[in-house]
DNA sequence: CTCTGTGCAAAGCGTTTGCAAACGA
DNA sequence: TCGTTTGCAAACGCTTTGCACAGAG
C-alpha cells in the first residue's frame, strides 16, 4: 500500500498533518461525505475549520487523489482513487457498496465515437 | 408520445401551465439544467418564480416523471423518464449525449446480492 | 527565508420555506 | 368550494473567499 505522505509529494502538496489525517481517514472508511471527515478529523484537530476539509478535498479532486461520488438526495461522498469500480448505492440511506469489475459485473462498449476518460457504473438498489 | 397532460394526471398532480411548459422544454431540450429551464420559461411566463421550478422539479423527481443527471463540475441536468440508457458526458463541458443499451453498451451483473431498481452509467471523455 | 497551508470570520450563492393570492378540478 | 400551485421575500445552509498567522521545505 503506496504511503500517503508520497501520493502528497507526487502532486507537490505540501505534507500537513490534516492532509495526512483526512486521507487516512478517507482510506480507511471506503466511502464518507464532509460532515463525517469533519467530525472524524475533530477527535485529533480540535480546532480544524470546515474550510481547511473544503480547500483539501478541493485540491485532493483536482490531482485525483480522490474522487467523488454523487449520490442522489444525499452528499457527495469520496473515496481514495485507485482502481475504478462499480458502486451498489441504497436509494434509501445513500451507503455505497464496492462492487467489482470483472467476474461480478462487466461492461461492453462497441461503436462509441469519442475517447473514454472514465467510467462510472452506479447500481441502485435498497440494504435497509 | 405520451400526452404530457396525462403524465401529471396520472400521478395526480394537477395540470398548470407552468409545468405543461417545463415538461416541453425538457422533453425537446433532452438534457436541461435548472438556469437553462428558467431561461426558457422566462419566454412564455416573464412572471414565472425560480421557487416554482424548483418545487416542480422536486415533484417530477418523487413521481420519476424526470430523472437527474449529476455531472461533476457543473449542475445537475435533467431529462424526461423514458427508458434507461447511458450517458457520454464531457468533463470539460458538461454536454451530454445519450448513448443506447443493447448494440453501443451493454452490462452483464453476476451474483450481485441485493434487489436492481436502477442502473446509472455514465462514461466520460471530451467532446470539445 | 519563502511560499503554501491553516483557521477564523464574513461573504456568496443556490435552494428551500412561509405566506397570501390565484388557480385547477 | 377546497385543496393545490404560484410568486414573492426572507431564511437557510453549504461552500467559498480574504486575511493574518503558522508551518513546511
């Protein structure tokens, strides 16, 4: 697992405490929106600002460090960019579920007249 | 087509010419933001307020007569509930085109635990 | 030492709400 | 007539901005 002070260093941010913390944080729940990496985050900044999440994450989406997934009548969440991924999503309470590409789910694509940057499937569907 | 008069009655909500008109525009618009909605319904109704677009939309929404598209980067777009099919979104513009299940994409789902009710692909690239 | 990042307060902006009048059924 | 919808103004809440100080390199 790459170390998160050099994914910093690649994209020339600087190396901050709160940084490392938000995406250690990031990583380790799977998926969280900013009012849960906000609450997290108090337990070891107490005096942390709501600004300093929005300019990070801001800056984490630009480099794509991270990456945000919209999900319908709730926040956005993100996650650690690694490999693309399907996401199961409940309609109800918003949880994202990481599906697989390959063996649980596959994609075909034939006669698209454009260059593909990216691919988001999102499945909906309802765990509560 | 379907008569839009009779998408409203059929989810009981009554028929104004406020929505007759939103339901056109998005319909002929394909894909429509709510600035681009309320430019075009300034044309016909100059009086026309921006809460009555949004309380209008919020309604097609929970009765799914429209669907949202959420694009990174810009607002959410939205078009009329027909069948499912696949975005081509542009990162740098925000432009969607619709694509078609069947012969340009398809998806294949395998052993996936938990009820489908909808199914979101969106794929990206540039179109500028 | 220099430039970037942080925290705070205030501003900004899109969206929602409350209410009286107008309208649809 | 009765309940819904509309338009206006105000409120709201999330996000962004400006600035001084702190911290990384």
């Amino acid at each position: 697992m790459k170390l998160l002070m050099s994914i910093l260093k690649e994209h020339k941010l600087k190396v901050t405490p709160q940084r490392l913390t938000m995406m250690k944080i990031i990583r380790e729940k799977g998926h969280i929106d900013i009012d849960q990496l906000y609450v997290n985050l108090k337990n070891e900044f107490p005096a942390i600002s709501l600004s300093t999440l929005y300019k990070n994450v801001g800056q984490f989406l630009d480099n794509e460090i991270i990456r945000e997934i919209a999900i319908p009548n709730h926040k956005n969440k993100y996650e650690i960019s690694f490999d693309e991924h399907p996401h199961f999503i409940c309609s109800e309470c918003g949880n994202v579920r990481d599906l697989k590409f390959g063996d649980e789910v596959s994609v075909k694509i034939q006669n698209l007249t454009g260059e593909i940057k990216n691919i988001s499937l999102n499945i909906y569907g309802n765990c509560c």
